[in-house]
C-alpha cells in the first residue's frame, strides 16, 4: 500500500491553488477563496484532486498527531485524554491546562520547564474570562502546551536534554522528523519554527492525508493507532468545547480529523480514505465546509455533514448569503 522509503521532498514553489469555496451575498459571489484539496481513497491513490497537491506547504498543527506517534516510538507512555492533548491546538480550557499540569508531574517537571511562547487561552470566551480575571499570558494557557509537555517527557524518559529540546538537531526533533517522513511516505522539503517555536516541517498536502491514512489504518496497540484512538475518543482534549474539528468527529463515525493554523484541514477514516485540505488566505470559514465536501467525495454521507456545510452571512441580522463549496468539490451536503 505505501512504500517503506520515503520519496523525494515536495517541490518548493508557489502553489497553483485554485478556487475553493465561494462567498455568496444576496446571489453574487462576492469574494473568493483559493486553496487545494486532495482526497485519497483506502488505496492511497488520489481520488479527487483540486489545486496544488504536491507543493510543499506547512501542516501547521494538523501535523501535531504524526508527532505524539514519533514521541510515543520514543517510549512516551500516556493514554487516553493525556496522549490526545500531546496531540491538541487546545483552547485554554481548565482541562487543559490540568492535564499539561499532570503530564509535566509526571516527568518531574513544571511550566517553567516549558519553551513554548507565553498566550492568552485559544477560546474567545475562555480568554476573556482570562483577561477580566487579570490573568496575563502563559505558557501553560499557549494552545500547543500539551504537545511541548509530551516532548519534555520525552526528552527526559530517553535522558536527553532538556533546555534546547526544540533544537532542530535535538535527538527529540530528529526522531519526530524520521517518523514524518516515515508516515508521510516524503523526504522533508524544509524546516522553519512554527507559531510556538517547535520545528516545522514542510510536506505536501497529498503526504500529509498518507500520514492521516496510516494512522488510523494501523494495528491495533502500535503508536500509529494508540494515538489516532486517543483524539477520537477524546475530541475535546485534542481541541476544545465548541471546536468544529471535535464536532466533525464526533459526526462522523471513527474519523480522526486535525485542524491547523493558515486553513490547513486533514481527517482520515478508519478504512484509509483521507482528505486534506489548505485554504491559500487561512480562512477557517472557508476550511471547515471545503473539508466537508472533500469527505462528502471520499464517501462519507452528506447528511452526517450537513452542519458544517458553510457559515451563513447576515445582513442587517438577517441571512443573507454563505459561505459554500465551490461546483468542481462535487454535491452540495445541504440544499443551496
């Protein structure tokens, strides 16, 4: 099904993005949202193509459960909620920041062992209670806390250093980006630092939906499947009350979904079938209901889909229009 040496690096480019989803106010499309979107059916082959699907491109956080695999093949041994926030954009939720706590305890370790950037909760309602509160920014609150406290433990099960464990040349980093390769069945293009100064690495679209696949089509007890059970069975420690990617999942049996800052989607379901999806501007509008029709043509029902179909435009408080999938994506999930 998928090769055991990964292929070359992407190609670094601009992406031939192409329009993907439509913004309709009062019957005239408004404005317009360019991106990519590939769908692979339970071969890996690709089944729907639209856009750039081989330009390198940065997953962002939808490539958050590929690392919680390579931390886990390093001996980290959480489960359940614990393993699914190393995995987690969270929004800053008490759970969270518990949880972060307990994982960090369990290293012997504290939040300022900590190397991520100090952040308001991720939640609107959740950070202004926050702010109210008086409270300022913190590493414990940043939404990729959970992640940085799984590298920690890591780092000090395998008794590697502490301090520079977001170094590139960390033996932790090093071992995350074979297993990205290894999942993604690519060569990494790049490495830059992403938003909470973890390494970054760049591969295609179409290698991040092979690394969705191979997680959730793993055998059951191996890293690969410990994980993508763990943020299905735990959605809202992986993101947080009211997040679309939790609700996604909990609509759609035994798919595992990962969202991503700068409009990266990718889901997988249990058989292999896999979308990713990149919007060219980040617009989280426009992600949600593209990843919905991508998973309409993996197969998915569209009725299971139906509430993530696009977000309605108002108008002097009144619908007015939305913001829908473009005709080339197939279908419409709800009527127009």
């Amino acid at each position: 099904m998928y090769s055991s040496f990964p292929a070359d690096p992407p190609p670094i480019r601009e992406p031939f993005h192409a329009p993907v989803a439509h913004l309709i106010r009062g019957g005239v499309v408004e404005g317009v949202h360019y991106g990519s979107v590939v769908v692979l059916d339970d071969d890996g082959g690709i089944r729907f193509g639209l856009g750039d699907v081989e330009a390198a491109c940065y997953p962002r956080s939808a490539l958050k459960p590929v690392q919680a695999v390579a931390m886990v093949r390093a001996g980290l041994p959480l489960e359940g909620a614990l393993l699914s926030l190393a995995a987690a954009s969270h929004s800053g939720e008490e759970r969270h920041l518990a949880g972060t706590r307990r994982i960090l305890e369990l290293a012997g370790l504290t939040e300022d062992d900590l190397r991520n950037v100090p952040d308001l909760p991720f939640d609107p309602v959740v950070r202004d209670t926050w702010v109210r509160e008086g409270r300022p920014p913190s590493r414990l609150a940043q939404n990729c806390s959970g992640k940085h406290a799984a590298m920690l433990y890591t780092a000090r099960i395998n008794g590697w250093s502490l301090d520079d464990y977001l170094d590139p040349a960390h033996p932790l980093q090093q071992a995350i980006a074979e297993i990205v390769e290894d999942l993604t069945g690519q060569r990494v293009a790049t490495v830059t630092v992403d938003g909470c100064g973890a390494p970054l690495f760049s591969v295609s679209l179409r290698g991040l939906a092979v690394a969705a696949a191979r997680l959730t089509t793993a055998a059951p007890g191996t890293p690969e499947a410990r994980v993508a059970g763990a943020v299905r069975e735990h959605a809202e420690m992986a993101s947080g009350s009211g997040r679309d990617v939790a609700a996604l999942m909990r609509a759609v049996p035994g798919l595992l979904a990962k969202d991503g800052f700068e409009g990266v989607q990718v889901a997988a379901l249990p058989d292999g079938r896999a979308v990713a999806v990149k919007i060219a501007d980040g617009a989280s509008r426009a992600r949600v209901p593209v990843a919905a029709a991508a998973l309409a043509l993996a197969g998915v029902d569209p009725a299971l889909l139906a509430e993530f179909a696009g977000e309605v435009l108002l108008g002097g408080g009144l619908p007015v229009g939305e913001v829908r999938r473009v005709p080339a994506l197939g279908p419409q999930t709800v009527p127009a």
